[in-house]
C-alpha cells in the first residue's frame, strides 16, 4: 500500500501540470470547434436618447463579422442579436463624439465574442424649429406656345424642424412641378425640400406640412396684354380714421388670355387686401385676381399702400371776445360780445371741444384811440383750426377814459 501511495505522489507537480495542459487543450479545442462568423449585417440602433437632440448619423453604420460561441445545434439568425449605442450619458451635450458599440443576444445560449467596428463618430445637435419658411414653387423650362400664369402654394410658408446646424441654412423649402407640353394646368400636392441658399438639399430636416398644394394656370396660344392694376381694398379703418389715398407698385401688369376675354378688361383686379381696424399707414402684399380665362404673366407680388388719417369734419360754436395787448389808460367798448365760430379738425378733437368755453381773440395792441375794424383770431388746440367766424371782425372803439375792458364771454355748444 505505502509502495503504490509513493509512485502516487513521486512527481506529482510535473503530473498535476500535465493533467491542466491536457485540459486546456481539450477545451480550446472544443471552443476552437464552436466559435462561429455571423456573415451578415446587424443595424445599430440608439438606445436611452437625450431629449431635444438630433443624432447625425441618424442611421449609424451596421457591425459585421460578428465572432460568437454556440453550442452546435443552436440555429442563429439576425435576431440572434442587437447592436446598440448607449447616449444615456450624453444628454445635454453637443459635438462630435466617438462612442462605443456594444453587441448582445437575446439568446443566453449565445455568446458574442467580437465584431467590427467597435465604435461609431456621430454627432450630437439641438432639435430647433423654424416657422414661416417660404415655399418656392420651380417649374422648369415652359414649353413653346405656352405661357404659365400666377404661381400659388398653399400654404404658402411652412415649419422645418431638426438640427441647428442644419436648421439655421435653410432659405426656403422648394417644390418642384413640370409644366406639361399639353397645356395642363398645375394642381397637385408636392412634396417640399428643405434648401439653402444655393439651392442644395438639407436633409435630414422635416418639413411640416411634408406637401404643398401648387395650382399655376397655362394656357395654349393665348394673347398678352398690359393693364393697369385696380386695388381692392376691404374693410373699415379703426373708429375716427379714414383713408385717404390707395396707390400701388407696379401700376400695371402683363396678363394672358384669349384674345375676346382680354379685349373687354379696362384693368385687372387684385387680391383684397384688408384693413379693418387699422390707424396707421399699412402696405400689404396682394396677387392678381384676373377673371375667369385671363392669367396673371407677372408672378411678382403686388403692394397696396394705404394711407390713414383722422376723420375731419366741422363743427360750429358760439365764442365769447377777449382784448389782447390793451391799455390800462384807455377804454375799450365791443360792438358785438360773442362771434359764432366754424372750426375743423378730427373728430376726436371736435368732441373734445364741445361744452368748452371757447373764446376769440381780438388784438389790440398799439391801436390809439378812434374806431378800429379788428379781425377775429382764436388760439385753439393742436389738430384743431379756425375755418370761419361770423362777423369775422368787431368794431371796437377806443377812448381816452381809462374803463375796464370787457370780460370775455363765451356760450358753449354747437
């Protein structure tokens, strides 16, 4: 017993070490013989993203040569993993990065052991929004014999929304039609393309509304003619206001039709343009509104300025007299006490006035004594003014007795 216990231990670090290396071999052999290429594509998908923040990439680039160990009889797919990048550390943050991927199974049974590549360069943005960006409508080349009328978008102006980089270029958003060789007129929604300056697309950027309704009448051997623009304005100005003059830039414009619809129009008309409760001077952009048959040729935009001022009228008074410049060493005596006055201005004005005690102005200053024909003058509000007054002189005699001057007097209403 002792002799077989001794051959059991005699060497036995070299025979322990023989049994690891005999392990470690047969295992990297069964794992040499179980490690396994997926050949395909797997996309990468973000994953606990930061709020308001634009990814650039939106897509980021799949992994490949994905490395994994499964037991032999475990069938893998696609779905046999998920590829992800992790921005929950990111959130408020701006600017390029380099983050890292990370590759799991859903199947535990699957172990991912590498994949290519490892880390993805995106960059991070603010989501802004920007209102009121102009739709142009681009209609190409027009065919001979056909001449295309006014060009209309509704809506005429749109939302664009993503990074700010990318935001802040944006000119205008383009719809682009085709005017056929037919003669057909345009209508149809079109899809909108966000565009800077120089015409080049932004994308990704998102367009809200993504259509735009373009209508453009085109018409076959028609006639042009140049009339003259009729302003229409609508509306009522804002209480004690009124307009005083419409004019409009260009004056005329180039319209095309059949040659019997053109000959009875003496000028073409306008889009209304409305001024209801305005108190100042407004200039307001229209297009032409020609009739049925007949196409505006100048797709400019028409301006009609209208000018406002305060509503004016007149209104009469009974107003009593004062001396101004008289002497204390001479008397003075009034052929009349009180005048009746005219006076104009705004109405506003006018209403102030009323149950005012008003009073006319004589001057007399320097005059000796003897009989004086004196003009009657008033001394009245800023937007207010004398238009006439009956009698519009008194006689005032001047003496050389010193007596009181007359007090003014003066009888309100009208």
């Amino acid at each position: 017993m002792r002799r077989i216990l001794r051959r059991l231990v005699n060497n036995w670090p070299l025979k322990v070490a023989a049994v690891g290396l005999a392990s470690l071999m047969y295992g990297g052999l069964a794992l040499s013989q179980n490690t396994q290429l997926y050949p395909g594509q797997i996309p990468v998908h973000y994953v606990n993203e930061p709020a308001d923040t634009v990814k650039l990439p939106s897509t980021p680039q799949p992994v490949e040569q994905i490395r994994f160990f499964a037991p032999s009889h475990v069938l893998v797919a696609a779905s046999s993993f998920l590829a992800t990048i992790d921005l929950a550390d990111y959130d408020g943050r701006v600017g390029v990065f380099q983050v890292p991927i990370n590759v799991t199974s859903p199947d535990s049974r699957v172990t991912v052991l590498g994949f290519t590549p490892q880390f993805a360069t995106i960059e991070l943005d603010a989501l802004v929004s920007r209102v009121d960006v102009p739709v142009k409508v681009v209609h190409g080349p027009v065919p001979d014999k056909l001449t295309v009328g006014q060009v209309k978008s509704d809506p005429s102006t749109v939302t664009v929304s993503g990074a700010a980089s990318l935001v802040s270029q944006v000119d205008s958003v383009r719809a682009d039609v085709v005017i056929q060789a037919g003669g057909i007129d345009v209508d149809e929604d079109v899809r909108l393309v966000p565009v800077d300056k120089l015409g080049n697309a932004l994308i990704p950027v998102e367009v809200t509304p993504a259509t735009a309704r373009v209508t453009i009448a085109v018409s076959a051997d028609s006639k042009t003619r140049s009339l003259p623009i009729n302003p229409i304005v609508t509306g009522t100005p804002a209480a004690g206001f009124e307009i005083e003059a419409v004019t409009v830039n260009p004056q005329v414009a180039l319209v095309a039709g059949d040659a019997n619809d053109l000959e009875g129009l003496a000028a073409v008309d306008t889009e209304p343009a409305t001024i209801t409760g305005v108190s100042d001077d407004v200039t307001i952009a229209v297009g032409l509104a020609p009739p049925p048959g007949v196409v505006a040729v100048d797709e400019g935009p028409i301006r009609i300025s209208i000018k406002i001022r305060p509503v004016t009228g007149t209104r009469t008074f009974n107003a009593g007299l004062r001396l101004v410049g008289a002497s204390n060493t001479l008397s003075y005596k009034l052929s009349v006490d009180q005048v009746l006055v005219t006076i104009g201005g705004s109405t506003a004005e006018l209403d102030r006035l009323s149950g005012a005690a008003l009073v006319m102005d004589l001057d007399v200053a320097g005059r000796k004594t003897g009989t004086h024909e004196v003009a009657v003058t008033a001394n009245l509000p800023v937007g207010t003014t004398l238009v006439a007054a009956s009698p519009p002189t008194v006689i005032v005699t001047i003496g050389t007795t010193a007596v009181t001057a007359p007090s003014a007097s003066s009888q309100p209403g009208g």
